[in-house]
C-alpha cells in the first residue's frame, strides 16, 4: 500500500519558517520525481516545487529565493523548508510523487500552512 504522509505544517507570524516533510512508503522512492503543491481557500491547487530523481529542482515564481526543495533517497523523505512566509502562502500543502518511468501518481493527505500577519 502506497502511504504518502505529509507533516510539519502550522501556525506561522508573517516572516517566519516551516519546513514540511512528505514521508514516502510503498514505492521505490528513488525512481519518483517529488513535488509539492498548495491549494489555497477557493483557489486551485498550484505546484510550488518539484525536485526530480536526478536531484534537478524548479519552483513557482512566487516562491523562488524563500522555498527550498530537498529528498532524502534513504529515509524516503521530501522536504520543503520555507522561510519568510508570507500571508499568501496561506494553504493546505500536499505531497505528490510522480514515477516517470511507472507512469503512476500519488498524493498524501495534506497539511496546512497557515501564516498570520
């Protein structure tokens, strides 16, 4: 059974830091580029990063110089550390794994990120 499970999210003031985790089970993590999204009140859900098997990583325009994408192959883990968080980072954060050679997706559950000015 595949389980994606997300942890790390809170309550934050304006300027501070969050690092959220993704921990993976049931796939070969290795093979599987890992991606974060958020999907905000009323909003669509958006990609905020995504770091590929090769370790190549690429972020929303509105998080690029504040987010940072990371995996950890050996604990099966994504990480994304957030710093300097701003009120419109606001959001349940969801981890996505994506295996570009099974051609299989999955989510976790969500967690959410709430930023107070």
């Amino acid at each position: 059974q595949v389980q994606l499970v997300e942890s790390g999210g809170g309550v934050v003031q304006a300027g501070g830091s969050l690092r959220l985790s993704c921990a993976a089970s049931g796939i070969r993590f290795s093979i599987y580029d890992m991606s974060w999204y958020r999907q905000a009140p009323g909003k669509q859900r958006e990609l905020v990063a995504t770091i590929t098997t090769g370790g190549s990583t690429n972020y929303a325009d509105s998080v690029k110089g504040r987010f940072t994408i990371s995996r950890d192959n050996a604990k099966s883990t994504s990480y994304l550390q957030m710093n300097s968080l701003k009120a419109e980072d606001t959001a349940v954060y969801f981890c996505d794994a994506w295996g570009p050679t099974t051609r299989k997706q999955y989510w976790g559950q969500g967690t959410q990120v709430t930023v107070s000015a």
